[in-house]
C-alpha cells in the first residue's frame, strides 16, 4: 500500500511543478507581449513631452511600481527636467524642490549603468530626500540612451506588494529603455523637421512683408508671434532701448502672462539682456537668465534664451524667449534656427529702412525741382504780368476799369504770397520727431471746420517750418487753437480767415471773422493767457473790432 503512494504523491509533485513552470512560462508570455505592447505605445506619438510622460508611466506598469520619474540630463551633467509618475497634485505642491541630480540619481548620471537597491537608505550615495517628499525604499534605476548620447534615466520606486524589483524586472525596464531611446530620437528629429518647416514659412513671410513696404511693428509683432511658434517658448519679447538708451524695455510680447511682463525694463549695464545687446551675443540657460525677471520666476517661468536683434553693430534690440518652469531648455537645434531667423528678420529691417530713405529722398528731390520750377517760372511770369497791369493802370481813363486792373493786381500779389508759402512748404523737410509747424496748423484749422460750419481761410508767409524753434511753435499752436476755438463759441461768424507769418525776426499770428464782435462782458482768462503767452516770449496781443464789424486777433512775437 505504501508502495502504491509514493508513485503518487511523487507524480502529484511533479504536476505541481509542471504547474508553476507553466504559471511561470505564462506570466513571462504577458509580461513579454506587455512590452512589445508598451513599445509600440512608446513609440505611437511624435510629440517629444508627451512621449518621454508615456516611457514613464509604461515603465511603472510594466514593474507593478508605485512611482516612477524620467529625469533629462542636461550638457553640464545635472538635471535639467524631472517628469514625475504617481504622486497627486497635492504631494507634488507638498514638495520644497525637484532633485537637483544628487545623491542616487547624479550616481546614474556619473556612471549610466542600471542600479537595483532594496533599500534605498543603505546605499553610500543615498542622498535623502527633500521636505515634502513621500517615503521610498526599493529602487530600480536604468539610463535612456539616444544613441550614443545619455538622454536622461528611469527611476522606479516602491514595488507593489511590499517586495522588491528583480532581475527580470531589470531586464524588462533595459529593453523598455532602448525602445524609449529610438521613441525620443523620432520624436526629436520630427521636432526639428516641423520647426525647421515653420522657420522657412517665417522667414518668407517677414522678408516680403518687410519689402512690400509694411509696417515694421507690425513684422516685429509678427517677428514675436514666428518665434514663439518656432521654438515652442511659452512667452517670448522683444527688448529695444528706450528713449535714453540706458536701458531696455519690453515693445513686442507674446504669450502666456503677457500683460505682466509687459512693463519690465532691463539696464544695459547690469543685466544679461543689456549684454546680449551691447556684445551681440546669445545666452541660453535652463533657468532664468535675469535676476530682475522675479516677476517670471513667480509666474513659473524657467529656461530662457536670450539672442540679439541683428549683428554687431547692427544689433537693433533684443529676442527673449522663456518656457514654464520643467519644460525642456532650448536646443542646440533652437539655438541655430532662431540665430538664422532672427538673422535674417534683422537684415530684412535694414533693408527696408534703406529703401523707405531712397524713397524718401526721391521724393525731397521731386519737391525740390517742383519748388524751383514754381520760383524760377512761374512767379517771374505772375510778377511780370503783375508790373504790365499796374503801368496799365495809368492808361485808364474810367475808376471802373483802373478799379478791376488794381483788383486783379491784388489777387495776382496774393497769389504770388500763396506759391512763395507753397515753396516753403515743399523745401522743408520733415522731421524725424513728428509733422512740421505747417502740417500741424493745417491741421488745426481744418479739425476747426466741423465746428464751424465752414472752412477758415488760411494763409502762411515766410519760412514757417525753418525759422520757429519747437518752443515758440507749441505757443503757436496753443493760441490758435484758442482763437478757433472762441470762434466757435462765441462769435457766430460765417467767414473766418487765419494768417501766419514769419517775416525778418518776428513771427505774426492773426485770426480774424465777421462775427458779432468781443461781447462785452464774459470770462477773459482765455485771452488774459494769450497775452501772457505774448508777453512771456517779449512779444504783444492785441484784439480789436475792425471797422467792417467781427474781431481781429494779432499775436505778435520775436524770433
């Protein structure tokens, strides 16, 4: 009978093991169609954030671990991105800092081998963990390797069920590493082909509305908009002096918080913008690059690439680009395109500054020949036709006709005052500043013509625009605008005409209508400020009833 059992207990036992082998043969099947499943998923996407968040959230699934995280190594061999799996919005809030790369985790970045630990506290290199961080104990560390190059490394913690990572775990994060690899090297070259697609489209779209003759804030908005497109920056400006050209301020943003950024200034002297400007040469960094830029440390921003606006001595402004805080720095890649991009818009700007000059001179030249025809033509032939009329006037026997030959002769002197101002108008030049005296008197009496009802007459004499420096001018125009204005008001006129001329060294304002006349009581603080005008500059006013009724204006002052 004994004989008999231990046949049977020993075939139970076999079938027993047979069973495990078996058990053991098909969880290896799952965990090995797992991975083929979780490269494919890997590799499924062409954005480069979205797939390295993929590698780890597959990873932890892969081992049955609680937290997992890719950190990015960045060229001087810390990290420069920490994408974190497993912890809840509040534990990632609870935590001071993201690693820095010390510890266990600057160990893989030393030396990129795989580490599997049972105990994370028991190692030598254990570094701790900062304020805030949930506790960890087991640890399985593996380098993802973009060819030859170190990209960053997996770190999974916590093993579900209370065990530890095994061999086969190892063996499973290796293979799942080496198909993340050829995932961020896909997802980096489409990156680049997309961005390098989108600057050919840019530069082309800058150039020719640059050299079609638009407006250059309007190309450097859109200069802002490419770039920020092209690098895929959160926020990108663009930094030109300001009016004392000590410092720099913000002209052009776009982006993310652009309305608090929009106010920031730079000082040549201190910052790393200023310098960017004054060598004209690029700075990138995986974090904020200005100490002055707290209101982007506190709005979360972190790399920042700051390049110049043009070459040398060239260098027109500054382009700063930033990201949010745990995005990716910029690539050399980044770096090269936005350089050639920026390049480019520079020489753009140049150019057609230099072809707006040639029109411009082109145009001075026009008004030039136009002011010497009308001087050398036209007023002779006006102003002898004016001297035959006035010896012809001798000649006539009836005051009728000696009567319309002086008329005439009046209107030919008044045209010929008329060309003379047109002459003047032409040869002067525009300033850079703004419009010259005459545009802004032109302008001035025609707004007045919707309150009036009719257009005021308007005569100027003499070198107007050359002979009035800029502070008898702003006088100039705060009288007329005055006078006009109490026309309007209070003389009920349906004639009005406006004289300005600059003869010897005074200059003479006059404004005269055939309105009711000075009423004779009212508020006088408007005209008590002309003759204060008047007499600050050692000037006079006057206002007087002419004897054909109205009111006439004289305002007098020396040049």
């Amino acid at each position: 009978m004994q004989r008999a059992l231990m046949p049977q207990m020993r075939l139970d036992e076999l079938l027993a093991e047979l069973q495990v082998r078996l058990n053991a043969v098909l969880a290896t099947r799952d965990r090995v169609h797992a991975l083929l499943e979780a490269v494919v998923l890997v590799g499924s996407d062409l954005d480069l954030e979205t797939v390295l968040r993929r590698i780890v959230e597959t990873a932890t699934k892969l081992v049955d671990a609680s937290y997992g995280a890719l950190g990015v190594v960045g060229h001087e061999q810390t990290l420069i991105q920490f994408i974190p799996v497993g912890l809840t919005e509040e534990e990632i809030a609870g935590i001071e800092h993201w690693p820095h790369g010390l510890g266990l985790l600057g160990l893989l970045i030393k030396d990129a081998r795989p580490l599997r630990l049972g105990r994370i506290c028991d190692h030598p290199e254990s570094y701790g963990f900062p304020p805030g961080h949930p506790p960890m104990r087991t640890f399985l560390g593996v380098p993802v390797r973009v060819r030859d190059e170190v990209f960053g490394n997996l770190y999974l913690t916590e093993k579900r069920g209370g065990g530890e990572f095994d061999e086969e775990d190892e063996a499973i994060v290796i293979a799942l590493a080496a198909a993340a690899g050829v995932a961020v090297e896909n997802a980096r070259l489409y990156e680049e082909t997309r961005r390098r697609e989108t600057w050919l489209q840019a530069s082309s779209e800058v150039t020719t509305s640059l050299l079609s003759g638009a407006d250059p804030r309007e190309v450097l908005t859109m200069l802002a908009t490419r770039a920020r497109q092209m690098s895929d920056a959160d926020l990108v400006k663009i930094l030109l002096p300001d009016e004392s050209g000590r410092s720099l301020a913000v002209q052009y943003v776009d982006g993310e918080h652009a309305e608090q950024v929009a106010d920031i200034t730079f000082d040549l002297e201190a910052t790393p913008a200023g310098q960017v400007f004054t060598e004209g040469r690029t700075q990138a960094s995986g974090g904020l690059l200005d100490d002055v830029n707290s209101p982007l440390r506190d709005l979360g921003f972190g790399p920042e690439l700051l390049m110049p606006l043009g070459v040398g001595k060239a260098v027109r402004g500054v382009v700063a680009l930033a990201k949010r805080s745990g995005r990716l720095p910029f690539s050399a890649a980044d770096l090269r395109m936005l350089e050639a991009f920026a390049g480019q818009a520079a020489i753009a700007l140049e150019l057609a500054e230099a072809r707006r000059d040639a029109e411009r001179l082109s145009l001075l030249e026009d008004r030039d020949r136009i002011a010497k025809d009308l001087h050398d033509v036209v007023i002779q032939r006006l102003f002898a036709i004016a001297m035959t009329l006035m010896s012809t006037v001798r000649l006539v026997d009836r005051p009728e006709g000696a009567g319309r030959l002086q008329h005439a002769i009046d209107e030919l002197d008044e045209t010929i005052r008329q060309i003379r101002s047109t002459i003047f108008a032409l040869q002067s030049a525009h300033e850079a500043g703004g419009p010259t005296l005459r545009a802004r008197i032109v302008e001035l009496v025609e707004a007045a013509r919707g309150h009036l009802g009719f257009m005021p007459g308007l005569r100027m004499e003499g070198q107007v625009d050359h002979r009035v420096p800029e502070p008898v001018a702003e006088h100039v125009l705060a009288v007329l605008r005055e006078a006009l204005s109490n026309v309007v008001r209070h003389a009920r006129a349906s004639r009005a005409d406006v004289s300005v001329e600059v003869a010897g060294d005074q200059l003479t304002l006059t404004v005269r209508d055939n309105g009711v006349g000075m009423p004779a009581e009212g508020r006088r603080s408007g005209l008590r400020n002309l003759e204060e005008r008047a007499v600050g500059l050692g000037g006079s006013f006057e206002l007087t009833t002419p004897g054909g009724g109205g009111t006439l204006l004289s305002w007098k002052v020396p040049l």
